[in-house]
C-alpha cells in the first residue's frame, strides 16, 4: 500500500503520460487460452537512450506500472464475465522479436489463430501481420529534436551539494497534518538513490527506526531532473534521503529544489 501511494496508482486515470512515451513506447494486450491478458512489452523496439534522454526515468516507470494496472482490470473483467477467480496475468518482453525457436512453446499458452503472424501466430488484420490494432509498436528512434539539455533542464535550483561515494545527504523537514512536500532534483552525472522517510515518535536517531512513505528508488537522473511529491497526512518529522552510500568511488553532485505547501 506504501509503494501504491507512492506512486498514486490508484489515480492513474488522472495521470497523463508524456507525449514521448505515447509515441515511442510500444506495448498491447492479447490474451491466452483462457482469455486472460498477456501483456507485450516491446522493449527491443525502444530506444532507451532516447528515452532518457527525453523523459524522466519515473515516468517511464509509472507508464510501466499504468500498463499493469491495465491488465489487472482486464483480469477483472474477464473474472466477471466468467465467473472464475483472477488466476493469472502473463508478460512477454519482446527484446527483439521472438524468433521461431519460441513457437513450439507459444502454443502451450496461447491459441495461435488469435496470435499475431509477426510473433508465430495465424493472426493478420487487414493484410497486417502486426496487428496494429491490439500491439501499439513505437516509432522507432527518438528525434534530438526531442532531447531535453541538462545544462538547461534545472537552470533554477535552490541547493547545490556533493554527496560524496559511500554517503547520504539528509534533508529535516517539520510539517503539520495535510502538507505537500514537492521534489526535483538531478546530478550532474550517473544516478542516485531517493526515499522519504516519517519519524512518528521525533526521536529517532536513524532512518532504521522511521517509517518508510516513500520507497527507495535509484533512477538515472543525470539527463532529465526527477519530480515528484508526497501529501503527508500527519504532522511530524520527515526526512527525505539523497544516498550515493553503494557508490565506492563515485561523488555525486547533486542540484535540489524541495517546496512545502500547506493544503
């Protein structure tokens, strides 16, 4: 429930995703013998580099979580219309097409009159053996023209620090009940660790004994800076950690903004 609220998956239909993971991310549904979805990740269609280049590194992980979330209700839906339990969702990630040598174990799962030509199947739709209408596929690579500059992507910063190999760097904030905390933050090379932590008592001595509100996570953060917020229900101490400590010789310099509003 923490990592949900984290990342407000319970609001996704309110969240609108970059135009360049619309474009440029490919992934669909098509479903196995049962009708259950097997969700298709076309990562071998993906220009990560571009994608890095061009969207934070949390939206493409809340774009992946929204595709999970989708099929969850797709799940729902056919336990309805059946009247049997959940039983199971599938993924493929297709990292650059699924050869033939996957064919023989495709047809344990999946009924190959519904699967399309392009990945073993019968499919074909309209003379298309991708069947563009169920698999979104992506546009290929990403323009520059859609490249975020780092030397412009955070001009206005608050804080500049060096979190030095081996460390973190700590930020108290005191809140009262019903305030936002909103982040953006980036270095200037490589990736660093982040997570927010809730002190109930105001008398803890380390992060060991908080209780974590939003869980760690290590993203890329060297080309597009990461945003992000938390609504803290309770009034009290927060920390919010900065953690280069896995990194044994690498320092990190770190660009900040943290901004506290009262609702």
């Amino acid at each position: 429930m923490i990592f949900r609220k984290a990342w407000d998956l319970d609001n996704l239909s309110n969240w609108k995703a970059p135009e360049i993971l619309e474009k440029y991310c490919g992934f669909g549904f098509l479903s196995d013998k049962d009708g259950f979805p097997i969700l298709m990740s076309l990562l071998g269609n993906m220009d990560v580099e571009g994608m890095l280049k061009s969207v934070q590194s949390s939206d493409y992980i809340k774009y992946s979580l929204a595709a999970i979330e989708w099929g969850i209700r797709l799940c729902s839906d056919k336990s309805k219309e059946t009247g049997h339990a959940f039983e199971q969702m599938m993924i493929v990630f297709d990292l650059d097409h699924i050869s033939s040598a996957h064919y023989s174990s495709l047809k344990q799962y999946v009924e190959l009159d519904s699967w399309p030509v392009h990945w073993g199947g019968k499919l074909c739709e309209n003379g298309d053996p991708k069947c563009p209408s169920k698999i979104r596929y992506g546009l290929g690579p990403i323009p520059d023209t859609c490249y975020i500059d780092p030397d412009d992507a955070m001009a206005d910063y608050d804080q500049l620090t060096t979190v030095y190999a081996g460390e973190k760097h700590l930020i108290e904030i005191k809140v009262e009940a019903n305030t936002r905390i909103s982040w953006q933050y980036m270095t200037s090379e490589e990736d660093i660790g982040f997570a927010v932590h809730f002190d109930k008592t105001s008398k803890a001595n380390n992060l060991i004994e908080m209780e974590t509100v939003f869980p760690y996570i290590r993203l890329e953060c060297s080309q597009v800076p990461i945003s992000g917020s938390i609504l803290c229900e309770q009034a009290g101490r927060y920390i919010i950690e900065f953690d280069n400590y896995y990194s044994w010789f690498s320092a990190k310099q770190l660009r900040y903004n943290i901004e506290i509003d009262q609702l």
